[in-house]
C-alpha cells in the first residue's frame, strides 16, 4: 500500500476502511448460488448449434466486459477511500491584537510648542501626524479610537477599516470632550470595549491600550491606578506617552525651549505605576521627533503579525479515480458484444 500511495503521489487515504469493500464482488459471486436459466419459450431443433454460436462469439466480450467492471468497482473503492495529497507547507500570519487609541484632548493639547516640518505646531496637531504614520503600519490589526478631557467618549470602535479611524482622528479638536483631563476614566471605558470583543477563528487576541496624555489626571470617576488594576485584571496591557511640558510654548527664533519644572505638568510616576501593573511600558515624549520614535517602539513591542503555525494542507485526490470509474462505466457500455447477434 505505501509502495502505491508512493507511486501515485498520495500520502494517504482519510477513510481507508472503505477499501475493505474491494472483494465484495467476489464474495458475493462465490457465496450467492448462480442464477438460473429460465427454458426458453421457443424451441428450434438447431437451438444447440445457436447457443455454442453464441457462446463462442461472446466469450471475448464478456471478458473484457468483466474486466472493465473490476477495474471500475476498484477504482469506486478508492475514491470512496478519499485519497489525499499534502499541499506544501504554509505558515499562515496571525494578526493578534484588539488595539485602542486614547487621545488627550484637554485644553494643554491646543499649546503650540511642537515642531512638524519647520513649523511651529499645536500637540494634538503634531500628535495626529505621527499617529496618522502608525496606523500606516497597522494593517491587519483592529484599531480603535475614543478621546478624552473631562469625561472619555469612543469615536471608532475596535475595527480593520483604519481609514475610518484616520478620519475620526482627523475630525478630533481640542476640546471636543472637555478642557480637563480624566485618564481613569479613558482606561476604563477602553477595557469595557477591549473586553466586549469577541475572539477570532485563532483563538485570543491580545488586548493593548496606548494612552497619549499631556497633563495630570484632575477629572473623571475613576481613579488612574484603580484603571489600571482593572486593566490587568482584564489583560490589558497599557503603553502610556507623557507629551509636551515644553515650557507653554516659549521658544527663541521659533525654536521650543525646556523650561525647568515643565515636566511638572505631567503626572510621569502614575503613568509609569500604570504601565508597569499592566506589563507595558510609559513613556516621555518633548518633541514630535521623540514621539515618533515611540510610536515606533511600540510598533516592535506590539508586532502587527506573528508567524503561525505551520500547517500543510491536505488535498482531496478522490475525482481522479471517479473519473476513472465512470470512464470504465462508459467502455464496458460501448464494448462490442459480437453474442449478441
């Protein structure tokens, strides 16, 4: 059998009890009794002479007849079997991540002490630029965006089309949901949505949340590091960005300046206790140069596609001996049967 499997090409049959039925027409000729003649209702004197005639005349095409049938019932029999070819190897990506977008947009977003092509630019007009580049290089993954200021509101829910996501990041002002600043708030809505999705025909999908903020937590119900404990609890990992804090949009020459204490206007520590209870990472961003780099450590941090499994395909091989068959069918039907005359 493997002798055949490997001259055929094949590596296998998926039901191979079926080719046990290969003797039953033997068996079914040795054990049944013959079937006998009924006498013919004409009688000649040279009735003997006909049927050795016809005996003679038909041997041949009986015999090639009872061939073809053979041949016909074997071939059934392994294509019934269901023979099977292994495709070549193929190893499928997997895109594993429900991944949320939080904005910031209290009213410190509308300070202009960023830099995006020689111009002097708002935060929330630099940070749609740099984010509006990652999802460039999110294909494959489901995006999401909601905004925050005195409370959180989702704009896109978790979806695959990120030009709907680009556009709603697009539309976003400063303000649009209030000049405050709830963090807790904007993690928790993220992890009731994050939670709320269904799994994939892969299984699990990691949940990740990347939180842009340029200020301190002053609004919302829910505490930052109570979030983030539900966060964890839920498996969601939290990658937090500190953006701004460039000293109110002084600079010299048009170029921003540092300011000692800026950093003040950003609560660093809780951004930091809060990546770390959830396994991600926090960072600071001062520029929009610095804030792209970060986006593309996440991008690294957070591949977009993983090599799955190697599966090798199986490919049914079962029209190949029908076919056959039914060929077989076909000739024994044509076959000459010179007895018959």
């Amino acid at each position: 059998m493997t002798a055949l499997l490997a001259a055929l090409h094949l590596d296998g049959f998926a039901w191979p009890w079926l080719l046990l039925a290969l003797p039953l027409p033997w068996l079914a000729r040795w054990l049944l009794p013959p079937m006998r003649r009924a006498d013919g209702a004409l009688k000649v004197p040279y009735g003997d002479r006909l049927d050795a005639i016809a005996i003679r005349g038909g041997h041949a095409g009986a015999r090639g007849i009872g061939v073809l049938a053979w041949v016909a019932w074997a071939l059934l029999c392994v294509a019934a079997a269901r023979p099977q070819q292994l495709g070549p190897v193929a190893r499928p990506p997997q895109s594993g991540r429900d991944l949320m977008l939080a904005v910031d947009l209290s009213g410190s977003m509308s300070e202009e002490d960023m830099s995006l092509g020689n111009q002097s630019v708002d935060r929330l007009t630099a940070a749609k630029a740099v984010l509006a580049d990652f999802l460039d290089r999110r294909a494959g993954d489901r995006v999401g965006l909601l905004v925050f200021g005195d409370k959180a509101y989702m704009l896109t829910p978790l979806t695959a089309d990120l030009d709907s996501v680009r556009a709603q990041l697009g539309d976003s002002v400063v303000g649009l949901a209030g000049r405050a600043t709830a963090i807790g708030d904007a993690i928790g809505l993220a992890v009731k949505r994050l939670k709320a999705r269904p799994h994939d025909q892969h299984g699990p999908r990691e949940h990740v949340l990347v939180l842009l903020t340029d200020g301190v937590s002053n609004a919302g119900m829910l505490d930052p590091l109570k979030a983030a404990e539900l966060a964890r609890d839920a498996g969601v990992r939290i990658h937090a960005i500190a953006f701004g804090g460039q000293g109110g949009g002084m600079s010299v020459f048009g170029i921003p300046l540092h300011m000692p204490g800026a950093d003040e206007d950003v609560d660093m520590a809780t951004l930091q206790r809060i990546a770390k209870l959830t396994g991600g990472q926090a960072f600071r961003a001062r520029d929009t140069e610095q804030l792209a780099g970060i986006y593309a450590a996440i991008d690294r941090l957070e591949p977009v596609e993983r090599a799955g499994q190697a599966v090798r395909p199986r490919i049914e091989r079962y029209p190949w001996p029908l076919g056959a068959a039914i060929a077989c069918g076909l000739l024994a039907l044509a076959w000459p049967r010179r007895g018959r005359a």
